[in-house]
C-alpha cells in the first residue's frame, strides 16, 4: 500500500512536469531563466543532501559544473564575445554529454521519487536552458548568442574547458583530496561507485581497456582508489564527450526541430525507465483476481475469490 507521502510526491511531480510544459509551451522566454535558476537550486540541493549520505564529492562531477554555468553565465558575463562562446559551451554540453547521460545512465523519472526527479532535471535543465536561449532569447546577450549562434572555434574552446575540468579534478582527487579520501574509505566519487560494481558495464570496460594497454593482469581487479583504473575511466570518459559532442552539433545544424526532437527523447527515456517502477511493481496487482466456483456450493450462489 503507497503511503499518504508517496501519492502527494507522485501528485506533485506529474504537476510540476505539467506546469514546466505549459510554461516552455506558452511562455519559452520566462522559462528560459526558470531553468536557469532551477539548474543552480538543482545544484545546492545535491550538495546538501548528498553531503549527510556521504556522496557529496559527486557534486565535482562535470555536469554540475554545467548547471551552474546555466545560472553563471546569464548573471555574471556581460554582453560580447565572452558570453557567446560561454553559451555555445552550454549548447555543447547541454545536448551532448549531460543529457546523453540520460539514457545512459538509466536515469528514470519517477514521480514519487523526490532524488530521482532531481538527478534527472540535473540532466536536462541545461538542455532545456540552451533551447529557450537559442530559440527564444530572453535578454541582450542570450539575443547576441541566437543571432551569431555557434561556430567552429566553439569545438576548441569545448575540448579546453573540458579537458581543464578533468585534469584539475583527478589532481584535485590526488592532491589536496587524497588524504582525506584515505580518511574516509566510504566516501563516493563516480569511479568508486563504478569501482565498488563488478556488474556495472563501465567497470568491465575499464578491466577490458586496462588490459589491451597492459595495465591490469589477466584476473586482477580494479582497486577503489587505483590510479590505473581512474586513467582508463578519463579515457573513456573523454571518448564520451567526443562522440556525445559529435551528437551535440548535428542537432546544432538541425535547427530547432533537431533540437526539440532530443529534447522529447531525453525526456521519453526516462520516462520510460520510470515506467518500470510503476508496472513491473504493481504487476500482481494488476491481475485479475482468480475466481473458483465451489461445486457443492454453486447452487446456493456460494462463490469464493483469491
């Protein structure tokens, strides 16, 4: 039996989805800086609640780097060249390697689920920001971007940040984190998530990988904090946001049916994996209940049910 708590999340999350329709459908230039701030509140939420789990390093992780962009960079750049290029990063990002990781990942929309709903809306609001600012601008210098759009130089300036990001995380993880990390075994990052999983298939990659460039031994297996296996995770990762990237600019060239045609995928996965919370629980409930008629009693109208 659901509790009085699940139905009033389920409630209020198929209105919330309802409502962010409506106001994307009706209003896309004031639902352009609702996903703005909804990506940076995303943010702080995560930090707080993952903080007492013990999962707050996740939060150095790229996409939350992103969503912060999507509140940054609307307040702090002024309008030129700079914030071009920032908001081609966000239209890079947003529809390459953050929302990917939606399907991806697995990730599942469940409504009465408060920290599912958020790990996905950390997924898709900048997505969703790049569309309203690409299509429906919403002050002077989101209007500069929709006019100049991106360029090829984005792609550079892309790879840059990306590649300052994951440089400066694995020195941060191996510098000024290490021994607090070694302090603190329970403590999880991505690769310790993937590490701690031999069933997950990037963890299996990773052996695979290591292998074929003869760092683990037949039958060795990745550590939680072993270097080899974090070197072959950031290269798998950097080969994920080539191609997801990739991804990212064809939809660029497509214009804004492209666009809108990933943005109801994105959403469709992981509707469809939430999907699964739903009916594959409530299988048994579903079915029909089996009637036996009880021969003795049949002539009574006696009929019992399972």
């Amino acid at each position: 039996m659901a509790s009085t708590h699940s139905r009033l999340a389920f409630v209020l999350g198929v209105l919330a989805l309802s409502c962010l329709a409506q106001l994307l459908t009706h209003h896309p230039v004031v639902a352009g800086k609702v996903f703005s701030v909804a990506g940076g509140l995303t943010v702080v939420e995560k930090a707080v609640s993952y903080y007492f789990k013990g999962w707050h390093l996740f939060c150095l992780d790229f996409c939350y780097w992103v969503n912060l962009a999507c509140i940054m960079v609307p307040a702090i750049l002024p309008l030129g060249e700079v914030s071009r290029v920032a908001y081609s990063l966000i239209f890079l990002y947003g529809n390459g390697p953050v929302c990917i990781a939606v399907p991806i990942w697995n990730q599942s929309l469940v409504f009465h689920d408060f920290e599912r709903i958020m790990s996905v809306g950390l997924h898709v609001w900048p997505m969703l920001f790049s569309y309203c600012v690409t299509w429906y601008p919403f002050d002077a210098s989101t209007e500069h971007f929709a006019k100049n759009y991106l360029k090829i130089s984005d792609l550079y300036w892309c790879f840059v940040t990306y590649g300052v990001w994951q440089l400066g995380y694995f020195a941060l993880m191996h510098t000024v984190l290490r021994s607090y990390m070694k302090r603190n075994p329970q403590l999880l990052t991505s690769y310790r998530w993937i590490a701690s999983d031999p069933s997950n298939a990037i963890h299996g990659l990773i052996l695979q990988m290591g292998r074929g460039f003869g760092l683990f031994k037949n039958g060795e297996k990745i550590g939680f904090d072993d270097v080899r296996g974090e070197l072959m995770f950031m290269l798998i990762q950097l080969i994920y946001t080539v191609v997801t990237i990739a991804i990212a600019g064809l939809v660029a060239l497509g214009g804004k049916t492209a666009h809108e045609v990933l943005l109801l995928a994105t959403i469709s996965s992981s509707l469809w994996n939430g999907s699964a919370v739903y009916l594959e629980g409530s299988g048994d409930d579903m079915k029909a209940p089996v009637v036996k008629v009880d021969v003795q009693k049949e002539k009574a109208g006696g009929v019992k049910s399972e």
